[in-house]
C-alpha cells in the first residue's frame, strides 16, 4: 500500500460488513420464501410459481453483466459505486415489502401477474446494488492482504445474514401474525406475518446500507473491468476446465436448491405437528452451524492432510449419504426431530465445504486458460459462477414448483380456519412419498452424475497445477 494512503479503519470493515449482513438478509428472503409466500399462502399455481421464477433467474442473470457495464462507466461526485448501491438498496427494499405484501382479494390471474412483476423487479434492483456493492472493494483498498481480509470478512458476514433469516422467518413471522393479525385462520397469520417481517428486513437494509455508504470512501479511481455474456460463454468454450466446473456447479447447487426448497414443505406436509415451524426453525439451527463450520474449521483441517479434489468427493459421499438416511428416515414414518439432524447435519456440511471448493477450482481454471490462451480471464470467469450459480437456484425452484403441483401440497387449497391445524393429517402417503423421493432421490442423482463429470473430465490436481505455475513464470522470465 502506498505511504499516503491510509489502511482502512475497524469502523470501515465493521460498517461494510454490516451492509453485507443486511444485503444477504433480504437475499435469503426472497430465495428461501417467495415461492412458499405465494404458492402456499396466496394460492398461486405451483406450475405458475416455477415459470415465475425459472425465467426471472435466467433474466437476472443476463441482466448482471449488463449493470456492470453500467456501474463502470458512471461518474459522480459521491463516485461510481456509493450511489447505485445506495439507490438499489432503497428500491429494492421498497420492492421486497410490496412483494410479501400482495393483495389478498386479487383473482388468479391478478395474483399471477403481481408474483411475476413484483419477483422481476425485485431480481432488478438487487442487481443495481449487489454488483457495485461487490465491485467497490478495489476502490477503497490497496490490495494485498487488506483486501483479501476485507472480501472474506464481508463473505463471513453475507453467511450471518443469511443464517439469521434461514433460522428465524418462521418463528417471527407466527409471532408476528398471531400479534397483528386480524383473522383466526393459518394461512391470515402467515400472511400478515410475512409482511411484517418483510417491512422490518426492507428497514433493516436500509439502515445497513446507508452506514455502509456513509462510511465507506473511495479512495481511488479503479477501472472496473466487466465482462459481457458473449466474453463469458468464449471464455468458457475455450478453457475445457472452466467448463468442467462450472457444469458441476450446476449440478452440485441444483441438488441443493431443490431440497432446500422442498424442505419446509417436508416439515409443514411429512414431519407434521401444529408446532412444525418450530422444528424447521431447529433443524435450520443446527444445519446453518454445521454448514458454516464445515466452512471454517471442517475444510481447514481436512486440507491439511488430502487434496482438495479429494476433500470435494469425500463432501459429495457426505450428501448423498445424509439423503439415503434422510429418505430412509421419512419413508419409515420416524418424526423424530433429532433424527432428522444427522442427515441434515452430514447435507449441509457438505455444503459448506462445497462452497469453499468450486471457488478455489473455478480460480485453479484461471492460471490453466492464461497458460493454454495466453491471458488470464479472471472476472469473466467469475462472472459466469454468478451466472450459473443463479442458473441452477431457476432450474431447482421449476422442478420443486413442479413437485408440489404434482402432489398438490398447499394450505391454500385446503383452507382451515383451525391455526393449531396439524397440515400433514390431510396429505395422502402418495404425495408425501412423492415429496420425500423427489426432495431426496433427484438431489442424489444430480450429485453423482456431478461425480462421474468431474472424475472425467478435471485434470487439475495439486502436481499439476505446481507445473502450469512454473510454465507461467517461465513465460514472465522469458
């Protein structure tokens, strides 16, 4: 870092961490409950649901690369990042409680129409402010070490917004309702719940963000590279290792997202009870901690003895042995919350250390495509995860929209002004059967074939990689 410049203050990295945990908050609300809030509780078409959000996930990630484009090439005196953040953030929040906040006497066609304009624009406007939020980071550090620790606090920090939302929505959102709610049945309670919490996630973004913004300078003047989609897809066809992972992130992520969202279904329609949310809230508790450590230590530990393509095959097992003891569990009829934490323990492990792993592949295919093109595509390579990563969550909530079409699963479609409704009493063995083998047998499916591609197809163990970075620096000697 250059003498005049001075290292960012722990006031700084505590402010841009809080916009991190406030940005991933409304993420995981919207990812997580959106089909749930208008499936289950406003009484849209599962099919309908699963169109909705396949091709608003396609479009926002067509629609990424084109703010970045942008971003880059605006000039104000608050500078190029602070302003679109800050004005995406506020729509954006504006967007998020307009959406939870659907009116109930619309006809179906009128729902439909709210569902899909509301959940586009809401994919809009998240881009306006996610892309500069994760683009300033050069703008107001001086690399090195700073800003390595700087992108892993505020990921650190992403990972503690989504865990706050993933384990509380439920609870608070019955909390809520049942304090303001104005009618007696469920699905009212849920309703008003979610609005609220919504309203109380939108504030919450704003205020983190505007501290982000206030405290956050930028120091510098970066050129912002950005990558189009035709510089993505060309990068891609040429680097044979870029393209192994990144299918394998479609595969991997998809298997996850399916059963992530199926899995409240599984606990308000199979696991059963008039406390369910309850025990989803438990159960998210206790996978949420396995999955962040399994980031944090479970990785750490394992890479100091195997290799990191061994560890990625040791955390497939791991998720295809919790989904055989998943299945096995539901299809016995045990509903024993402690039971259910051991698959949900070894599923979201994985996870975790799969997340930490197609990041380090996808930046191992870097130094391979400079060595074989002779330039190094870093930002589009990492562009196209975002893509893909977005890909795969619109491919899982089709087949998940699909499933619970199929088995008819939804409190919509049995009404029942009884809150302490037990919602699995109604829900023949087909559908529940049905709901199991599709949350866990696909998921299982999708993984093994993820293991026989990269088996095949990645080349780029540990020894090799230690050649291609001395062909490198003997190219730079040269």
């Amino acid at each position: 870092m250059m003498e005049n410049e001075k290292q960012l203050t722990g006031r700084e990295k505590a402010s841009y961490g809080l916009g991190a945990v406030g940005k991933d908050m409304v993420y995981m609300l919207s990812a997580s409950y959106i089909l749930y809030y208008f499936q289950d509780i406003m009484g849209v078409s599962a099919a309908a649901m699963g169109l909705i959000l396949l091709a608003a996930r396609v479009f926002d990630a067509f629609n990424d690369p084109i703010m970045g484009v942008i971003v880059a090439k605006t000039r104000t005196r608050w500078g190029r990042f602070r302003p679109w953040m800050f004005f995406g953030t506020l729509t954006n929040a504006i967007v998020l409680y307009l959406m939870f906040s659907a009116p109930p006497s619309l006809d179906a066609g009128g729902m439909i129409a709210y569902a899909a304009i509301s959940y586009v624009l809401w994919g809009v406007t998240y881009t306006m402010m996610d892309i500069p939020f994760w683009s300033m980071i050069p703008a107001f550090t001086e690399g090195g070490k700073e800003r390595e620790g700087l992108t892993t606090l505020a990921r650190s920090c992403s990972g503690v917004g989504s865990a706050l939302v993933t384990i509380f929505t439920m609870i608070l959102v019955h909390a809520l309702g049942d304090a303001f709610g104005h009618g007696s049945g469920s699905q009212e309670v849920e309703r008003v719940g979610f609005q609220i919490f919504a309203l109380i996630v939108a504030v919450l973004f704003v205020i983190f963000i505007a501290i982000t913004c206030l405290a956050i300078k930028e120091k510098s003047t970066v050129d912002m590279e950005t990558a189009s989609l035709g510089q993505m897809f060309r990068a891609l066809i040429s680097n044979d290792q870029a393209m192994c992972v990144v299918v394998t992130i479609v595969l991997v992520n998809s298997a996850l997202y399916i059963t992530s969202n199926l899995v409240l279904y599984f606990f308000k329609y199979d696991f059963g009870g008039t406390a369910w949310y309850q025990s989803y809230t438990g159960f998210n508790m206790v996978a949420g901690a396995a999955q962040i450590l399994a980031m944090m230590v479970l990785y750490p530990l394992l890479r100091r003895f195997v290799s990191s393509i061994r560890i990625f095959y040791i955390s497939l097992a791991m998720s295809m042995l919790g989904y055989i003891i998943l299945f096995a569990i539901a299809s016995l009829g045990q509903n024993h919350l402690v039971l259910l934490l051991i698959p949900g323990v070894l599923i979201m492990a994985a996870s975790g250390m799969n997340n930490v792993l197609t990041t380090i592949f996808l930046a191992n295919t870097v130094d391979y495509g400079q060595l074989i093109r002779g330039r190094r595509d870093e930002s589009v390579i990492f562009s196209m995860q975002t893509f893909v990563v977005k890909l795969a969550s619109g491919l899982a909530a089709l087949v998940a929209s699909l499933a619970l079409q199929a088995f008819r699963l939804s409190s919509a479609a049995t009404r029942s002004a009884d809150q302490s409704v037990d919602f699995s009493a109604g829900v023949s063995m087909a559908s529940k059967m049905g709901l199991r083998m599709v949350m866990t047998l696909i998921p299982i499916a999708g993984l093994m074939i993820a293991f026989f591609w990269f088996r095949k197809k990645y080349v780029l163990t540990d020894a090799r990689l230690e050649e291609i970075s001395e062909q490198l620096r003997e190219k730079e000697r040269s």
